[in-house]
C-alpha cells in the first residue's frame, strides 16, 4: 500500500530589523507549506529547513537597505484543513485557529491596517 502525501501549513514568527528603518512592527508571523508522509517526517522536514534560520540571515532589499532576519519561534505544524488541494480552485482553505478572545486578535490586525504618515 501506498503511502499518501499529506501537506503542512507551518506557522513561524520572525524577527526583523532593516537599516535606516523606523519600522513599529519588528515581528513578522509567515507560514509556507510543506509535504510529507508523516507529521514525524514533516516535523524532520520543518527542522532542518528552520537550521538555517537560527542566527541571523542579512540580505539587501530593493532600497539598498539591509534587513537582518532571524527566527523567533516555530509556532505551529499541522495538516492543512483541506488535503485534496487543488490550486485551479479559486480558494483553498490551509489553516484555522482557536481563540476565545476577539478583541486581543482584532487588535493585531488593527495596527497593521491604520494608514502609514506620508509626512
């Protein structure tokens, strides 16, 4: 018997700093996904991936600034909601969370969709 693949929504926190930069936000949570056969595998995948990530990364970004990267923490490796992705879909739903407090979350958004100053 074959074994299935199964795809892995990972959820990370970064840190991020850029040169000259007065950035309010200095954290950054991103996610990718992954395949594997198991959650063991996808765990083995995921850390190996991550090694890389411990110390800090340091690239040039379009506006010749650095931007020193390094990860914070790995949040989360789960299977995604909907194993039979199909990306000729419109929509593929990945990943749900819990929470019991609305306005803490909102709130996470709220700062980060007020307009820049454009002064």
């Amino acid at each position: 018997m074959l074994n299935k693949v199964i795809t892995y929504v990972v959820i990370y926190v970064s840190k991020v700093s850029v040169e000259n930069s007065e950035t309010e936000a200095p954290y950054q949570e991103g996610c990718f996904l992954i395949q594997a056969f198991s959650e063991e595998e996808a765990q083995q995948k995921v850390a190996k991936y991550i090694e890389r990530y411990e110390n800090n990364v340091s690239y040039k970004n379009v506006y010749g600034q650095t931007v020193t990267w390094k990860l914070q923490e790995l949040m989360s490796v789960m299977g995604t909601l909907d194993q039979n992705l199909d990306f000729d879909e419109e929509f593929v739903d990945i990943y749900a969370r819990s929470f019991d407090d609305f306005d803490s979350y909102y709130r996470l958004f709220e700062e980060t969709k007020k307009p820049k100053d454009t002064d």
